[in-house]
C-alpha cells in the first residue's frame, strides 16, 4: 500500500497513519451526545416502548411522555391495556 503512494516508508508512512488516526478520534469526539431514554414497561416488568430525548425540545418531550403517561393510565382503569 506504501508503494503505491510512493512514500517513503519511514519518513511520510508514520505520518499520514498518525493523521489518520487523529481524524478518526475527531469524528468519533464530534459524534458522541448523551442520549437519554423514557421506558415503558408491561405489568409483567418487559420493556413495550422506549422513547429517546434529543437535546433540543426537552419541554415538549416532557410534555409528551406526560400525556403518554395519562393515556396509558385512562387506558388501564378502563381494562383496555394487558
């Protein structure tokens, strides 16, 4: 693979694989966010739904699971929910 870039082996190869390198932790850094999940469980304790939050819009995400909440708790005094 060197040959084929004519570099010398012991001079630019070391380089370009240390820049390599350096660009992959960069896109691995710019890529990572916290990631955060709301889960739904069955009465039998398995996970049904999970929901997950991006960074932006945390009010309407919080206003969302609640009225999911609400729904799934009219849902289950009316015996429809398993």
């Amino acid at each position: 693979m060197v040959d084929g870039f004519n570099i010398d082996s012991y001079a630019e190869g070391p380089m370009l694989m240390w820049v390599l390198a350096l660009v992959g932790v960069v896109m691995i850094l710019t890529g990572i966010r916290k990631e955060e999940y709301t889960c739904f469980k069955s009465d039998a304790g398995v996970t049904v739904l999970n929901i997950a939050r991006n960074r932006k819009g945390e009010r309407e995400f919080e206003e969302f699971v609640s009225k999911l909440e609400n729904q799934l708790k009219k849902q289950d005094k009316k015996g429809e929910i398993g």
